[in-house]
C-alpha cells in the first residue's frame, strides 16, 4: 500500500522538476562575457585568461576588422573613449576612429586597459582590476595563448560585430564570415567555436560556407537595440528576411533560419519560450547576466546556457546547485 501511495507522489514531483527544467538540467555551457568584463579589461588576454582560470566552458568575444584585414577583438566597431587612451595616455574624447579604417600596427598605438574613472561603464563594474598597457588583442593572439596555456577544451563564441546601419563599419557579410572561418579554419578550432551574431546575415553565411558549424542568434528588443522589431510594418533589416510577423514567435524564427542556438537578452526570456526552443531543437542561452538571483531564475527555465560578466558569480551557483559546466 505505501508503494502504491509513493509511486504517484514521485511521479508528481518528477513532472513538475521537468516542467521548471530542473531535471534535465545537469551540465550548463557557462561563458565568460568579452572575457570576464566584471573582473578584467573586456576583450582582452587578461580577461580571457581569467576566465579560464575560473573554469568557463566557453569564451564570449566580438570580433572587428582592421583596415588591412586583421581580425581584432573589440565589442565596437570604433573606438570607445570610456575604455581607450591615445599613445599619450589620454582618454578619448569622442568615438572614433571607426577600427576598420585603422591598421592593426595603428591600432596598437591605443591602450584599453583601464575603464575612464567616472564613467557610467566604471560605475557599472566597480570590482575590475585595471592592467596599464593592455592592447586590443588579433582573434590570432587569443587563439595562440589559449595554445599556449595549454587548455584544449575551452570553446570560443566568437561574435560579428556587423550592423545594417552602419555598412562602412565593417566588411559584408559575406566577407566577414569568409575572414573569420579563415582565422578559424588556420588554427583547426573548428570543433570548438560558436559564431553568433545579432546581425543574422552573416550567420546565414557561415552556415553556407562551413555547413555544421553551430550558429547563435542573438536577440534583443530594447529601446537600444531592437533587431526584432515585432512591431515594424516594414520589418527587420537584421534577421536576413526572416521576420517576426512571419512566423510568430522568436524560437521559430530562428529555427527556420537553420540555427542551432538562440541566445536572448535575458529579461526576456520565459519559461515557456525556453521550452518552445527546445521543442524545436534549439538550445537558448541567456545573455548578459551577473546577478545571483538572476542565474538562479533562469537555471529554472531550462536554459542551456549562461553568459556573464561574472563567472566567478556564476561558478557559485552552479556549484550551490550541483550543476556542472
């Protein structure tokens, strides 16, 4: 009689662990934001050695190109002055220049190694640690120290820093994802990067030209940066024609343009869209976040994966909850 009694009880509590994606949940792809932007200079070796350092599955970065087509880690397409000082150690006044009309000798007149004191960006990450001579690294170079640390497992979600807006900003798209797969295919780190890009068109590239390689949508609909746009009459010129009033819902946008990741801003990301992705075969991952509560919420969800700031955050929790990564 007591077995009888138990066998539902388990049953009940198994369902609901599925329902919140607890059960399924026992390895996580934990990546470290643009290094460990939280802890380190973002993009930078020193961040991304950090990152390693702390365990991360996987190294987030942005990749730009320079004017003599070198591929260099930088989240922006120019110059930021809250994170760049010129060759007389002076924080830049305005943006700029664009990366892609400097070349890479030029750029390493730059230094990026301390965020400008006063600045929203520092107020936003008071715990970083300043490393003076920093430069803005080749892809190259991260690929050669991760060699030389020897760590053959860490993987890299490189994304392209491309924008219809801006075309002058960059190479197109399809020369872009030609560029990288180059850096990529040299190296032989096929089987261990990730191209992601908000800018969709050059994943569609990439899925042209190195069929199999995994390929992350990326998502937001901020007042920022809306590469959606539901709400367009005319639609959007970031999603490589296909469009939301199509298809009706993000998850199968995405699916549709053959991707094998979606990556959201994590805000918004619910637990229904989770389970939507993954019926479709998509794994979701969840960008950007560093808060502990947060983390946890998501690791409710089901997702697959978590991309932050603070690794070292995010190493806590999944330990506190017996996932690995």
């Amino acid at each position: 009689m007591r077995c009888r009694l138990l066998s539902p009880i388990l049953g009940l509590l198994l369902g609901l662990m599925l329902a919140s994606g607890l059960a399924a949940q026992t390895r996580i792809d934990l990546q470290g934001h643009r290094g460990a932007r939280g802890l380190f200079p973002e993009n930078t070796l020193p961040a991304f050695e950090r990152a390693m350092a702390l365990g991360v599955t996987t190294l987030e970065l942005d990749v730009v190109s320079t004017q003599d087509g070198v591929l260099v880690i930088s989240h922006d397409p120019a110059l930021n002055p809250d994170l760049t000082r010129d060759s007389q150690g002076k924080f830049l006044a305005t943006p700029g220049p664009d990366i892609v009309r400097l070349s890479w000798a030029q750029l390493q007149a730059y230094d990026v190694g301390q965020i400008k004191p006063g600045s929203r960006y520092a107020r936003s990450f008071p715990d970083q640690t300043s490393v003076e001579g920093t430069r803005i690294p080749r892809l190259q170079d991260l690929f050669d120290r991760v060699k030389a640390m020897g760590n053959p497992k860490v993987q890299f979600a490189i994304e392209t820093k491309i924008t219809p807006t801006r075309p002058e900003q960059t190479p197109d798209p399809e020369s872009f994802a030609r560029q990288l797969l180059k850096v990529i295919q040299d190296n032989q780190m096929q089987a261990r990067v990730q191209i992601q890009s908000f800018d969709w068109r050059t994943l569609q590239a990439v899925q042209r030209l190195a069929p199999g390689l995994p390929t992350v949508y990326l998502t937001a609909q901020l007042p920022t940066l809306d590469n959606i746009m539901a709400r367009s009459d005319v639609g959007s010129a970031w999603t490589a024609g296909f469009q939301h009033a199509t298809y009706g819902s993000i998850p199968r946008m995405v699916h549709a343009a053959g991707g094998s990741h979606w990556s959201s801003f994590w805000r918004e990301l619910s637990a229904a869209q989770v389970k939507e992705a993954h019926a479709l075969g998509l794994k979701v991952l969840a960008w950007t976040v560093n808060e502990r509560q947060a983390m946890n919420d998501l690791l409710d969800m089901g997702v697959d994966g978590l991309i932050t700031d603070r690794p070292d955050v995010a190493v806590e929790v999944l330990r506190a909850r017996g996932i690995a990564w």
